[in-house]
C-alpha cells in the first residue's frame, strides 16, 4: 500500500509541478534553474556491485544520477558514500559546461531558497562557522545581510559528512539563521524490472566555465517506470 501511496505521489508531481508538465511512460523530468528539463531519451543500469545509474538525455543537456542500490530508500547526495552522486551536462552551441555534486565541493546547498530562518543581528561575513542537526562538521559560510537579517549565503569551506535534510545554523549575531541542505534521491523499486522516484540537488561548476553559472538548481525532479538493465 505504501509503495502505491509513493507512485501515486510521483503522478501527482509529475501533472502538477507546472501546466505545461506531460506524463509519459517511461518518463524523466527535472525543472533545471527554473526551466523544464525533459529527457527524449533515459536508461537505467544496474552494476555488478548493485549500484544504479540512470542517464537521461534531452538534445544538448544531459542528467546522470547514481545511487549505491537498488534498495527502495532516500539516498543523500551530500554524504560520504561516494557511490551518490549526480552530474548535470550542457553543450548548448558547443560550447560544454559540466555541474557535478561532488568535487570537494559538498555540501552543495541552494545559497537563496534554502534559508529557512534569516536571523537577527548578524553582519557580512566571509567564513561564518556553523552548527548543525547531523554529523557534518568543518562548514562555514559567506553571508550577505540586510538590517542584521542573512538575505544570501555562500559555501566558504563545504566540510564534510553532511547529509541532505541537515539544518544548519549560522554562528554569531542572535545565533538564530538556519538554512536546510537540499540534495538527495528518493527509490522506489516497482518489483517488475522498472524503478520509479525523485530527486533534487544543487551542483557545482566543475571547471568554473564563465559560460554557465557557479551552481545549477534542480527541484522537482522525477522518473517513473524506467526499465532497469543489467550491466
């Protein structure tokens, strides 16, 4: 029943995120920066080790997502296993700009939409240290500030051990600016060789490419019933 409860919910997102969202089967569909992303073409492989990649291709742009099973479950991005990871690839007029969740640089954390208390009292700072819910350490951050409230925030030094769903809270001023880090892969093992779930995450540019931009953002991303072959 539970299993059910999940794809119906991946229904409901895929018709809902935006008007302009279609459902097919198989499908994959990601809104990248605010715009849709969705694949022509999408394949699911199983390695020798258990681990799942999933490549989805739509023209000049290319989502990649591996988790370390195929176990049903929420697979954190930003964690120690590095069998967790996520690239997105664009080649728009040729010219290649590659975002990878990893490179040192976790945790990859939304900077403008994941702060969930501004805080009071803070100013500008450029390694701000932090606390958190998890068992991450060593993060600090950049902040920007508006009558003592933190508006933006940057990754000084990602730390590590962090998990996606950890809250953070920014030291000094009242000790009160929290942000939330967002990246993770949620599996549902449909049991007829297909796999279906979700994902969002936040990756850095790989080679810093003036022709994109410092992260990319990805919300409300989905695939539904992807055939999964074996390697």
């Amino acid at each position: 029943m539970k299993k059910w409860f999940s794809i119906i919910s991946l229904l409901v997102l895929f018709s809902s995120c935006q008007d302009e969202v279609k459902f097919n089967n198989p499908s994959f569909q990601a809104y990248r920066d605010d715009v849709l992303f969705r694949a022509i073409q999408v394949t699911a492989t199983k390695s020798s080790t258990g681990s799942i990649r999933i490549e989805a291709v739509a023209e000049d742009e290319t989502f990649v997502l591996n988790i370390a099973n195929s176990v049903t479950g929420t697979y954190y991005i930003a964690s120690i296993n590095n069998n967790n990871w996520a690239t997105y690839t664009s080649n728009f007029n040729d010219i290649d700009v590659e975002y990878f969740t990893r490179d040192g640089f976790e945790p990859i954390t939304n900077i403008a939409n994941s702060i969930l208390v501004a805080g009071t009292g803070y100013t500008n700072a450029n390694a701000a240290t932090t606390t958190n819910t998890g068992n991450g350490s060593g993060l600090t951050v950049k902040t920007t500030t508006v009558d003592g409230k933190i508006t933006s925030i940057k990754i000084n030094n990602a730390g590590g051990n962090y998990q996606a769903g950890d809250v953070i809270t920014i030291n000094g001023g009242d000790g009160n600016a929290k942000f939330r880090i967002l990246s993770e892969i949620k599996l549902i093992n449909n049991g007829d060789g297909t796999i279906s779930g979700s994902f969002k995450f936040n990756a850095k540019n790989v080679f810093l490419n003036p022709a994109g931009g410092e992260l990319v953002n990805v919300q409300y991303g989905a695939f539904y019933n992807i055939p999964v072959n074996n390697q």
